[in-house]
C-alpha cells in the first residue's frame, strides 16, 4: 500500500472557501464519516480481540510436557548431579578453589549461575507444591546466586581473598543441600501421581 500526499480544496460555501485539507490517499478507500471510522475501529477490535483470545496461554501450556513422577526425580537430580557428580560443577569450582585459581574462578563464576541455578535448580522449583515451599525455594535459589557472586567477588583481581571464597563455596553446597531436601515435601497428590 502506497501513500501520496493529496491537496484536496473544500467546496465554496457561503462565498467563501473553507481551509484546504491535505489527506493522505492510498490505494484502500479512506473513511470520509465519522461512522465509518467508528465501524473500522470496531471492527478491528473484534480481529484484535479474536486473535489474541484464540492464542490463550491456555493453548501454550499444553505443549508442555506432562508433569510425572519421573519428571519430577530427575529434575531434582539434575541438580543433585551438580553438587555431587565429579564432572558436576561444584566439584569443578572445588577444584578451582583447591588450586586458588582465581582467574579460573572468577570465569566459572560468571557462567554458572545461567547454566546451574536458573536452569537446572529453577526447573526444579517449579515442582514445589506449597506457597511456603516455593517462597523459600525462590529464596535458596537467591542464596545460590548471591553464593556465587561471593566467590567472584574475592576472586577479582586487588580483591582476592581465598579466605572469602571458601566462605562463599561452603555456603553455596549448603544451599545446594537446603534445596535437595525439599524436594522431600513435594505433594505429589497435587499433580495426581
């Protein structure tokens, strides 16, 4: 569609001429009442409002997966693997911490709140069936972040302190632990498994 300027004059009336008018043409027809811009806007709303209605986040969810027991363990494990695994994260940043490798930790740092505690320890929160216990999943899950900065603050350099670090990376696999052992209160009649 292509829009071109048109000046368009009024007709003469009383014997004098009104303002002229620039309008814009195209090559849809312009609403020239007001009741016909009224039926326009009407029935755009109605499209606006079909369409989003038809997407409902109704329809969104039943692409995901359902909710199972299995679903439910492994997410959990997932982050019991992180923790405890030898090729698990926090035995790597252990490692790192062992060698006061701050450079390393600092790196690792930056990178793993992403890839450990929004991936792996959110989809696991969002099996807690309690508000109790999803307020306080959110809050662990805080601890962990704020673990993790710990570390990667007294690993920067004029600042480092192994001291400091270690502080952060035991408190880190307590949160860790707080966080396994909530899954002990999930209530698995919720999702009717």
């Amino acid at each position: 569609m292509s829009f071109s300027p048109v000046v368009k004059p009024q007709i003469k009336k009383n014997n004098s001429y009104t303002d002229t008018k620039l309008s814009m043409s195209s090559d849809v027809e312009q609403p020239s009442t007001r009741r016909q811009v009224m039926k326009q806007t009407v029935s755009l709303l109605a499209f606006t409002s079909a369409t989003t209605l038809m997407s409902s986040p109704a329809e969104a969810k039943k692409d995901k997966e359902p909710v199972t027991r299995e679903g439910i363990t492994a997410a959990f494990q997932a982050v019991r693997d992180g923790l405890e695994s030898p090729n698990g994260g926090v035995k790597q940043l252990q490692a790192l911490v062992e060698k006061e490798d701050f450079a390393g930790i600092m790196e690792f740092t930056q990178n793993y709140d992403l890839e450990f505690r929004k991936a792996k320890m959110g989809k696991a929160r969002k099996f807690m069936t309690s508000k109790e216990e999803k307020d306080r999943a959110v809050l662990v899950c805080n601890a962990v972040t704020f673990d993790l900065i710990g570390m990667n603050k007294g690993s920067r350099p004029g600042q480092q302190d192994i001291n400091q670090v270690k502080k952060y990376f035991s408190e880190l696999e307590t949160d860790i632990n707080t966080f396994l052992e909530m899954e002990k209160g999930i209530d698995f009649s919720v999702y009717d498994l």
